[in-house]
C-alpha cells in the first residue's frame, strides 16, 4: 500500500501543475514523466486499465476490488478498460479543505457552491439570469455576438462562453452554418457522451447497519464514511459487460454516500438522506425505454443490492428519487446525461478534449468558448475548465 501511494503521489507531482492552464498534449505529458525518470508511471495511467494497475501493487482480491471502483466512476468502462487508471488520476489529484487525494461534504448540500460563487459574483457587478434558457448563439459576421433566448430576448456581448456540454453547445445551440461540417460531424460522431450513471437518492427512517461493520462502531459513524458494494473485480466487470450490451447491470457496483451524519441539516431530526452512485446503466437501453417500469425496477434492484450488505434497509425507506442517465440529461442538461460532460478517458483527455485541434477552449467560431467540464481538465468540482476559459478570452479580448 505504501507503494501505490507513493505512486500517486509521484503522479499528481507531474500532472498536478499541467491543470491550472490550457492543456498540454500527451506527447507533452509523456516527455514530463520521461524527464522525471518516472516513464513507466505514464504507462500505468495511460496505457494499462484499472485491474492491470492494481495487479501491479496488490495480491489480495479484497484489496483490489476496494481500490477498483475510483477509476470507474462516471465511465463508460469496466476494470478492464485500458485507460481508466485516468478516472482513478481525477479523484488522487483533487483536493478539499487543503488536502490532496481527500474529498468532503459541503455543508447545506451542493447547492451551497453555486450560492456562494454567485454571491462573490454579484459582489464584483455581475448579474445572474436564471429562467432564461438559451435558444441559440447569435451569429453576426462569421462570430459569436451574444445569444437569442427562448423568449426572443436578444442579448450582445463581447464574447459568449458556453459552460454547457460539447454536443449541447455546437449541435443544439449554434446555428449549424456558423461551423464547418466536419467539425458538427466529428462532435456528433465521435465524442462521446453517453452516461452510465444512475442516481437513487433515498430519504430514511433510519441509517444502514452494515453487517460488515464492526459492532462496537456506531451506524453514525460508519456513514460518514463512503461504502462501496463492490464485492470483486470481476463483479464490476460483468456489470460493466451487461451495459456494453444495453443492458441495466443486474448484479450494479454501487457507491454509497450518507451525508447527514455529516451534516444535521440535511435532514430533520432522527431521519436521514442516503444517495446511491449507481452503475451501470445504459442510456438507450435495449428493446426498453426508461419510462416503461425499467426506471423502477432498477431502483428495486439497487435497494435489493443494498439489502444484502444492510438488511434494516428493507424497511428504512421513506421515500426515493430515481435519476436514470436520461433523467440526468433533462434535469440538468447533460447530453447523454454524462456526468463528466462525456468520457474522460485518453482519447478525450488533455489537448483531445473536446477534440483534437480544439483543446484550448477557443471554438471554430470565433468569439464562442466553451468553459465546461468538455475541456480540460474535465469533470469534478473544481472550477479549473472556467478559471482556464476566462485566461484566454481575456488575453482575445486584449489582444
């Protein structure tokens, strides 16, 4: 273990300065790791998939089905999938309340991020339209002028950023003259966007009593902690083989979080919230569709899973929101509803994200940027897309 560690922590040291910046390519990437003699730590994150890594470092099969699950969160992948050792990257790199490698929960609930970014907006002059859904970029001159709301409002700007998905921004909302057809064709064809994600968010009486627990641990505190249902490698990679065939897995890895032993206030006195990160499932499932009784049955089938790990779960329910990757996509405007705004394996990756020869957060039409998770460095809570995005509109904007 002190070894996979320091693997990490070799890694984030090279990769960690390339973020905050437009993104450098994978030759570039490559020549970083050659030139700290850590070469083939670039083979490990790029080249091999997550269940080669861990057989690296590790030779017990609890052990690795432990350290599987963080480089498939999101992705359209198994643990056999070459390349997912970059998912695993996103969670080593990240940091929360001043630590690397280290996650938490925001009191009050997400939310609470977005009201606190618009609140330190609004103080510098900024004014926030919410309600105002964009019907598309206005398009003067061959350059992105401002955008046309749905109502007809017309609003002019020096430059227009787009913090909507790749294929969101330039299939539904540019006009398709303003770009060259082998671009909307190449975004359409071979970006990809299709989740595999589903959220069951449930409302409790009371917490799970894992029956792998310790029983001298009280239930309050082993729910501050995440919980994987991840019994081994191979069990991620059949639910993983059942989505590939448009399948909803039947036997799902889902990743549990319990935030109310955390933070009282997201839920009244003695009752509790439990979100389940489901995986995997398809977004245009075979011969079914969403809304025919499958959104149901796969949120049975997840409380089912749940229930052999934590068998009060049965009659802990109060209520419960299902959130199928179509549900994702029309709640929140995720095309595919991709959590990550599409894969962020090595081919999407770096200076290919969105695509090769557009990784900068400039766009083929000029004066439209996108500053999303569909740039580098993609997905997660981290604001590095806009932060990157808004260095160079203002060094456009000057120029």
């Amino acid at each position: 273990y002190d070894r996979w560690e320091d693997f990490w922590d070799r890694v984030c040291d090279i990769v960690e300065p390339t973020l905050m910046r437009s993104p450098i390519s994978i030759a570039e990437l490559a020549e970083r790791f050659d030139r700290a003699g850590y070469l083939d730590d670039f083979r490990r994150i790029l080249l091999l998939s997550t269940a080669d890594l861990i057989d690296e470092f590790f030779e017990s099969e609890y052990i690795k089905a432990a350290m599987a699950p963080q480089g498939l969160i999101g992705t359209a992948g198994g643990p056999m999938t070459p390349g997912t050792p970059l998912i695993w990257l996103l969670h080593a790199v990240g940091r929360a309340i001043g630590q690397r490698g280290v996650w938490g929960y925001v009191r009050g609930g997400m939310g609470a991020i977005t009201q606190a970014l618009a609140a330190a907006a609004r103080d510098l002059g900024v004014v926030i339209r919410t309600s105002a859904a964009v019907a598309e970029v206005l398009v003067e001159g061959g350059a992105a002028t401002g955008v046309v709301l749905e109502d007809g409002t017309t609003i002019r700007a020096r430059a227009v950023l787009s913090n909507a998905d790749p294929k969101r921004t330039f299939l539904r909302l540019c006009p398709p003259s303003a770009l060259p057809s082998e671009f909307r064709e190449r975004i359409a064809r071979n970006y990809r966007s299709s989740g595999p994600v589903y959220k069951l968010n449930l409302a409790l009486h009371e917490l799970p009593r894992y029956t792998a627990a310790p029983p001298d641990i009280p239930p309050e505190v082993v729910s501050r902690a995440t919980v994987d249902i991840a019994p081994s490698v191979a069990y991620m990679e059949q639910a993983w083989d059942d989505c590939k065939q448009g399948v909803p897995s039947r036997r799902p890895f889902v990743e549990v979080y319990t935030q109310s032993p955390t933070d009282s206030s997201m839920a009244p006195a003695g009752k509790h919230i439990l979100s389940c990160f489901c995986q995997y499932a398809p977004y245009a499932p075979a011969g079914r569709s969403w809304d025919d009784g499958l959104r149901e049955e796969f949120a049975d089938r997840v409380l089912a899973t749940l229930v052999e790990y934590a068998p009060n779960m049965r009659e802990a329910v109060i209520a419960r929101q299902m959130l199928a990757p179509v549900d994702l996509e029309a709640r929140f405007g995720l095309t595919g509803g991709h959590i990550f705004h599409g894969e962020m394996t090595p081919y999407q990756s770096f200076q290919l994200r969105p695509l090769a020869g557009y990784g900068g957060y400039r766009t083929p039409l000029p004066g439209l940027y996108l500053c999303g998770s569909g740039t580098h460095p993609g997905g997660g809570v981290t604001g590095i897309p806009g932060h990157n995005a808004a260095q160079v509109v203002l060094e456009d904007l000057v120029a």
